[in-house]
C-alpha cells in the first residue's frame, strides 16, 4: 500500500485515492477537427513510462480534489506531488517523460 | 529429442534417474536469423516452435532478457475458458482451447491440461442477465456454456457457500470444457519442441533496440549480448510491450499493471473445478499438488515493480473466505506479482506493426495464459504471411484509431 502526500492535506494511505492515469493530457479543444488517429490518441494513447510518471491522483475519500504526482514505475516511489494546472517541480523537470 | 514415454519413465526410474538430456539447449546468439522472437514466455517460445513446425522457418531465435518462463507465464493462476462475448473473441479463444486439448501430445511433454469445468459465480440481478447473454451468445458461436442454478453449482462444487453471505450466490454460469494447465510446463514444452526442430533459446538477452533499414524496415535487435540480424521480428513481451515498441517510436494503446496471485499450503484434493467471481473479485482453483491457487485484482496504478499492494490481495482472500468458510484456516505459502499490459478493450493485439517486419503479440492483460497456443499460433502465421490469419484479423492496433473495439471490458468488466 502505498502513502501518498496530498499537496492539500499531507500523507494519506492510498485507499484514500483513485488514480487518474497519466497527466497532462489536455482534451483537444476542437474534436472535430481533429483526424481520426489524433482522436485515437488522446482517448487511447499513454506513454505507460518505465521510469518517472507523471500521473493524476484524486484524494476522493479526503478533500475531493485532484492533484499530479510524479512516481517512478520501476519502484513506486513518489518522487513529489504538485497542484494541478502547475508544472512539475523544475529540478524533477528533466525526469518529466 | 529424447523422446518421453511410459516406457522411457520406467526404465530412468529403475536406473537412479540417470541418462537424462537436458531438454534444450543453451544457444548462444548467432550473427543472423531468418526470424527473432522477443520475449521468452509461453507466447513467444509457442511463436518459435510453430513458425518452423507450421511454416517451414529454420533460422529463428527466441530471446528473452532474464529466464524462459519467468514472466506472467510463470506467474498466473492459469485459468483456460473460451466463453467470451464477442463473435471475434469466441473464434479466437476456442481456436486455443481447441489446440490446448491436445498440446501434450503435439509436443509430447504433460502440460497437464485439466478440462475441470470453470464456474463464475452471479451474485447481483445484473450478473445473471450478463452471464445468461453470455450463454446465449457462447451457444450461437458453438462455445459450450451453461446456466446453474445455486444448487447446481454446490453439486458441482460442495464447498461453496451460497446464501447466509454479503453477496449470496444467484446462480453461475459453467464451462465444462474450461480448466487449468500446469504453467511451466507450458514454457518448457514449448521450449523443448522448438528446440528440437532448430530454434535456438538465447536466456539472458535483453532487446535494447532495433535496427532498420534504408526503407525503415526492421532489419535486426540490439541486445545486451550484442546485434543480432533478422528481416522479421516478432515481439511478445507481455508486460514491457510499450517500452520495446517505444524504441521504434511507436506508441502502444497499453498500460501495465501489476496483479497478484497467492497459494496456500499444500491439502489434499478438495476442490473439483475452477471458480471465479467477477463482483467480488476473486478466483481459486487447486494445483495438482495440493495447493488452493488465488488470483487477486490489479493494483489502480500502473507499475513495473512485479509486486502488488497488501490490500489488493487481502481483499480477494476476504472474499475467498466469505464463499469458501473452510478455507478461513488455510495459511498463505506465497504470494507475488507479474506486469500485465491492458489495452482500453480488454481484447489482445496480434497484428502487423507501422514498422515493416515487426510484428506484435500483446495486451492480453489478466487473461493470456489461455490464448498461448492460440496466439503463438497465429502470431506465428502473421509473421509467415506477413498477414494476419482470418481469426486474428481484426485484433490489430488501428482498431482503436477506427472505432472497432472489440469491448470485452464492458461485457465482463474484468476478464481471467
Ligand atoms: C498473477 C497473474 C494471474 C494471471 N492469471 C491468469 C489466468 O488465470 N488465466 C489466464 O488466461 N491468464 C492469466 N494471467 C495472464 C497471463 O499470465 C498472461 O497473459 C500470459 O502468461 C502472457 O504470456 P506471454 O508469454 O505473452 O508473457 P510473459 O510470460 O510475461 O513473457 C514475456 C517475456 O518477455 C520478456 N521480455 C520483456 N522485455 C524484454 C526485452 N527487452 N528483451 C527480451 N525479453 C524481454 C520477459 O522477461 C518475459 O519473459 C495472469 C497474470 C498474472 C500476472
Ligand atoms: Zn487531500
């Protein structure tokens, strides 16, 4: 199990929290002028790095509310937390994959 | 080959178990092959064996970066059933299971195939009216498949416990043609098939890249025991697909996941099938050893860590207690985890890849341990053909782009 830091209210056990799969994938804001592959890729496509993730968590048996984590997949470790609509961490940056 | 037979077990046993030959050999890379299968499980080595059995292929390598059989094929609870939803999924799981009834004959090597009967138990109003579409449809593709009412399936399976439970038991729904397999003996005989007609089985060969031509063909790997040529590369690595395939800039509708298993001590023989529970997510079935084998669920988070959180499994085993009281004394021996590729469907991908000559065999997720002679085989035939079989035709990567999925995880919402 792991312990997650909610940047809103500090560490929690994970049954608190749903993931939310990789972050920073932002809804086209046009579907339909997107092509068919570029809509394939925003419904299907991930990265499912192994390394350092950038990932969404929602800490919904907590304060309800989304935030992004980076965690490296090769030993689940969380490598920071940070509120959504900021960028990683500048000194995890070059990790961001 | 030696050859196994009562005769041979008789007279090594009179003798000390002496003269035994190593069942393949230990093949160190050579400069080039005619074809090259990326990752050593079931899968792969079943790829290898039927490319020369079936097509006549000679020069084939089947490179696998730890130990043959050490990855998920070596880690399920190897549940086999063929009574999936869709008309695409039913061809392609029964043309496994077809090839399963008589596996240990065609590579003369006791994979154990055990058509014990696999149950999967309905506990809501929803379940029934979902397994019951699934007979119906099973029934129409001439997949076997039957509705139990809860007296049923205790006849069939006395230890469990119907009702005076959290989500009693509404009935099931029972292939009797399904069952267990011994994992390992899956690989090896695979292995030691393909060995014999030529394939060379290179352990300890990590794939760190590919080479490709002027044409942006595949042309060859890079591995950690150095280049290896071939004009046709087939890969099936489970778990690390989207890393392998990352390497030619492709990327895979795929997230891996670790999912766990359990096995309790050894007891004596007690449990006549296979049951499984969608809803409250739990699968047991006893080894030909004695041991009760559970499969738990998925961690939410992708991972490459081979192991899974303490709640995940601890839940399947409140479940396992709630159906099977008896077994609330039964002692947990081990438990681990292996990295399953899911795609958004749930259904697998054995196709042709944007890259000419590179082929792919993947994304069967919880539940590939059933496909493996199946999907060797037409993984197999794509790469001979350069095309896929008519079965395996539709499960390529462009269903996803084309609106073709084939959603097995809407009709079953977890798939074993
Ligand atoms: C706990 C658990 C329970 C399961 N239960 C069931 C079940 O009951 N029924 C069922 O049908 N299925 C089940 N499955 C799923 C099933 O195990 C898999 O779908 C199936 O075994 C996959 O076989 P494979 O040969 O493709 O993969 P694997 O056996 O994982 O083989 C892939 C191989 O590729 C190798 N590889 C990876 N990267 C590289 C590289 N760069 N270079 C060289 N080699 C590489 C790996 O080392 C590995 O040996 C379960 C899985 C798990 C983990
Ligand atoms: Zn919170």
């Amino acid at each position: 199990m792991l312990l997650i830091n909610c940047p809103y209210c500090g560490e929690r056990p994970e049954p608190e929290f749903v993931y939310g799969g990789q972050a920073h994938i932002a809804r086209p804001t046009d579907p339909r002028a997107c092509s068919d592959q570029q809509w394939a890729d925003y419904l299907y496509l991930r990265d499912n790095v192994k390394g350092v993730h950038n990932e969404r968590w929602r800490h919904t048996h907590g304060c309800g509310r989304f935030f992004n984590a980076l965690r490296d997949t090769t030993t689940d470790r969380f490598l920071a937390t940070y509120e959504v609509g900021h960028e990683p961490p500048a000194t995890l940056k070059g990790a961001h994959s | 080959m030696q050859r196994f037979s009562g005769l041979t077990l008789l007279r090594r046993g009179l003798s000390g178990q002496r003269g035994w030959q190593p069942q393949w050999r230990r093949a160190e890379p050579k400069p080039s092959y005619d074809a090259i299968i990326v990752g050593g499980g079931g899968h792969g080595l079943g790829a290898a064996y039927y490319l020369a059995k079936e097509h006549g292929l000679r020069r084939i390598a089947v490179v696998e970066k730890g130990w043959i059989g050490g990855g998920n094929t070596g880690r399920n609870t190897t549940i086999i059933r063929s009574n999936y939803l869709f008309d695409e999924s039913a061809a392609l799981y029964d043309h496994s299971v077809k090839l399963w009834e008589t596996l240990s004959q065609e590579l003369n090597y006791n994979v154990m195939f055990s058509q014990r009967g696999v149950m999967m138990l309905a506990h809501t109003v929803h379940d029934v009216q979902v397994s019951k579409r699934h007979i119906y449809a099973n029934r129409a593709n001439g997949v076997d498949n039957e509705w139990l009412s809860p007296d049923e399936a205790r006849r069939i399976c006395p230890l469990l416990k119907v009702d005076d439970i959290r989500f009693p038991v509404m009935g099931a729904a029972f292939q009797a043609r399904g069952g267990t397999a011994r994992h390992d003996a899956v690989a090896w005989g695979f292995a030691r098939a393909a060995d014999a007609l030529g394939v060379d089985i290179i352990e300890n060969c990590e794939v760190t890249g590919f080479l490709r031509d002027s044409n942006g063909a595949v042309a060859g790997i890079e591995t950690s025991r150095g280049v290896i040529r071939a004009p046709r590369i087939g890969v099936s690595a489970a778990g690390h697909t989207s890393v392998l395939l990352r390497m030619v800039d492709v990327r895979m509708p795929l997230e891996s996941y670790p999912l766990q298993a359990l096995v309790s001590e050894p007891v004596k023989p007690i449990f006549p099938c296979v049951v499984m529970s969608n809803t409250i997510h739990a699968y047991i079935s006893q080894s030909d050893k004695g041991e009760m084998v559970i499969g738990a669920g998925t961690d939410a988070y992708t991972s490459y860590t081979q192991r899974g959180g303490l709640h995940i499994s601890r839940h399947a085993l409140e479940a396992i207690c709630e159906l099977f009281p008896m077994f609330r004394r039964l002692r947990m021996m081990r438990a681990w985890g292996g990295i399953v590729d899911v795609t958004p469907d749930r259904s697998p991908i054995i196709a042709k890849t944007p890259v000419p000559g590179l082929y792919v065999n993947c994304g069967w997720g919880t539940g590939g341990f059933k496909a493996t002679p199946g999907a060797a085989n037409l993984l197999a035939w794509t790469i001979a053909h350069d095309d896929p079989h008519p079965i395996n035709a539709p499960f390529t990567i462009e269903r996803f782009r084309d609106g073709e999925l084939i959603d097995e995880a809407a009709a079953a919402a977890v798939a074993h």
